[in-house]
C-alpha cells in the first residue's frame, strides 16, 4: 500500500488523540536523503580543499625544483664536463626533489595522525588510523610530486658544458 494513501488515516488518528500536534510524512528515502545532505557537503568541501592543495603543492614544488635547476646550471655544467652523464645529473635533481617530498611526506603523515580523531566525524565506514589511507596517500603524492620534479629536473640535463664554462 503506497505511503500517500494512508496518510489522511494517520493525520486522523492523531488529530483525534491531540489535534494540537503537527504531522509531516515523507518518505524514509527522502528522510534519509535529507539527513545525509550536511556530510555530503562537507565531504564535497573537503575533497575540494584537499584537490586545491594537491595543485598549490604540484605548481609550488615545479617552481622550487625550476628555480633550484636554474640556479645550478652553473655546477651541472661543470659536473658534465668533468664527465657526469645526463643520468647523473637527472639523480640528482630528483634525489633532492624526493629528499623535499620524503621529509613533506613524514611531516604531513604526523599531522594526519595527529589531527585524525578530531576528523572523526566525517568519516563513514573508515577507521581513523586507515592502513590503506595513510600508505596510500602519500605514495600517490610521491608519484604526483615525481612528476613535477622530473620536468625541470629533465631541462637541467640539456644544459651545454661548454656555454656554461664559458659564461664563468
């Protein structure tokens, strides 16, 4: 039997104990739905903060690794002319840049855990120390931030050792 046709029956019935008390019927879904539409936009918020954040460090962490290649042209320029292979000079570059994102990486998995139980309440069927959370995340980071160091890292082994030698 649909909701709808027996609501006139319930607002009589209760019309006929206490005619003072308001009724609101709707359906358990829609109740549901609604209760459930303040996490939702927190989640939302949340995940969009967390998405901003993402980019601000990709861009932030490209810059630093350009501007840090750029300002030592100069050495790699000396390091391939004494022999250095690109090879060389791309382990470098990222080996500082990952060197950056491990100590981001431990400094934002202490405060993760530090600040998880006050998250508590958004989270829906994750525990607040999630195994999968918080080895995942930061390996998805790394492999984000791998790639924002290899594009300047990769323009710092086309630099001419004899341009450079030259320009000192």
């Amino acid at each position: 039997m649909p909701a709808r046709a027996v609501e006139p029956w319930v607002r009589s019935e209760i019309a006929s104990i206490d005619p003072t008390v308001p009724v609101k019927m709707e359906p358990l879904e829609q109740t549901v739905s609604r209760l459930a539409d303040r996490p939702r936009f927190e989640t939302a918020l949340l995940a969009f903060f967390a998405s901003t954040g993402l980019l601000l460090a990709i861009v932030g962490l490209y810059g630093l690794i350009a501007f840090m290649t750029i300002q030592r042209r100069q050495e790699i320029g000396v390091r391939m002319a004494l022999g250095a292979t690109r090879g060389n000079i791309l382990g470098l570059i990222t080996g500082d840049g990952l060197r950056m994102v491990a100590i981001g990486g431990a400094l934002g998995v202490g405060s993760a855990l530090a600040v998880s139980k006050m998250l508590k309440a958004l989270l829906f069927e994750v525990s607040t120390y999630d195994p999968l959370t918080f080895i995942g995340v930061p390996v998805l980071l790394t492999l984000v931030a791998l790639v924002a160091i290899l594009m300047p890292a990769r323009a710092g082994t086309r630099v001419d050792p004899a341009v450079t030698l030259r320009a000192e």
